[in-house]
C-alpha cells in the first residue's frame, strides 16, 4: 500500500501542472506530443493495475482523460484574432 499511495501522490502533481493548459483558449500543444503521452499512460495504468495497485491507476487514469481532453480541444493552433 505505501508504493501505492508514493505513486498517486506523485501522479496527482500533474493535474494542477496540466490546468492552465485545459483552461486556457490560447493554448497549444501538438497532437503528436498529447497523443505519445495518452498512450505511454495507458500503459503505465495497465501495469499498475497488474501490480494489485488500486489508487495509482485512478488518478493516472484522470490524468489521462485530461490528456485526451488536451489532444481534442488544444491540438489546433489558435487563430490569430
């Protein structure tokens, strides 16, 4: 339980670093790079849960769901106004 609890702590830092980037129209962030990292966390998720861990996939599951979030509404550059 303590890897458990080290690794969502540490996973739950990236959502206050990831909500400017939701949150900001202005924002940009290439599909190539949000995409790369949707599937390097869906993969992290998938051996945590192997490893019997049940806190660390939910919170990098969040991550990943801001993610594809990021991938959909922030992977267009914004127009010039």
């Amino acid at each position: 339980m303590t890897w458990d609890i080290l690794l969502t702590g540490g996973t739950a830092l990236f959502i206050p670093g990831l909500m400017p980037t939701l949150f900001s129209r202005e924002a940009y962030v290439p599909r190539a790079t949000s995409a790369v990292t949707v599937v390097g966390l869906t993969a992290i998720i998938a051996g945590l849960i192997g490893s019997g861990l049940v806190l660390s996939p939910i919170v990098s599951s969040v991550t990943a769901v801001m993610w594809v979030f990021i991938f959909f509404r922030r992977g267009k550059r914004p127009r010039p106004d």
